[in-house]
C-alpha cells in the first residue's frame, strides 16, 4: 500500500477524479430526491440505460467531460470549474487546516473587494477563514 500526504493527494488525477465523481454522484441522488424519480424514471429522463444509471450511482464510470456537461446541466446545476495552481491550492488548504480548529466566538470576516469593504458573518463561528488578499483597499482614507 502506497501512503501519500495531502499535499500529494491533492496533486494526484485520482484524487480529482474520485472528487468529480462524488459531487455528480451527490447533485443525481439530490435531483432524484427533489423530482422523485426512481432509478428507471433518471434513466428515461437522461434516455439512458438503468445499467448506466446504476454505473452513475455506484461511482463506477469515468465520463468524458461533455457528458459531465449534459448531466450536470439534466440536473439542473452549473458545473464550475477553476483552474488554479497546484502551489496555491496546497498553500490554501494547509492554511485552512491550520486555522480549522480556533475558536473565535461571534467572528465576523472582513474581505477587500474592488476597492471597497464588504463584512461578511462566518456561519460557523468556532472557525476563521485564511486570508486571501491582504492589499489595502483602493479607496481607504
């Protein structure tokens, strides 16, 4: 058995694959759940084969990224995706781990944005977010 740390995890293709087909996987169980359809009713609705609706449902699939495209689009979602340096990534993530388990009672987050401040309230107060842009604001006095 191989052991890879995060940061190796998080530059391995497997890792985004299996992260891509979960996030599919959770966005068809919800798009069932909220239509009500069963297995048969998704694959009449996407006009696939139940064996592919079960291949969808079991993880057991790797898409070409058009039909990631249609499938997302049939349930009803917008896939987004960035592309950002691997560097930066890991940085962010150990960051964010780092910072993961201090407590800050009633935080709130400040974020610089086009020259202006805008404050945003954390829904989880026991957590504090990284800083990502620590320029000062175009138009402070």
């Amino acid at each position: 058995m191989i052991i890879m740390d995060r940061k190796e995890v998080l530059k391995s293709p497997e890792y985004w694959t299996a992260k891509t087909q979960i996030e599919l996987y959770n966005q068809a169980e919800s798009f069932m759940k909220e239509t009500g359809r069963n297995k048969t009713q998704l694959a009449e609705y996407l006009g696939v084969s139940k064996g592919y609706v079960s291949q969808l449902l079991n993880g057991d699939y790797d898409h070409r990224l058009s039909k990631f495209f249609e499938l997302s689009l049939a349930f009803g979602v917008i896939p987004q995706i960035d592309f950002i340096p691997v560097g930066k990534y890991v940085s962010d993530d150990a960051c964010s781990k780092q910072f993961k388990n201090i407590a800050l009672p009633n935080a709130n987050f400040v974020e610089w944005n086009d020259g202006e401040i805008h404050v945003s309230y954390s829904m989880k107060s026991n957590e504090i977010m990284c800083p990502v842009n620590t320029d000062t604001p175009k138009n402070a006095a």
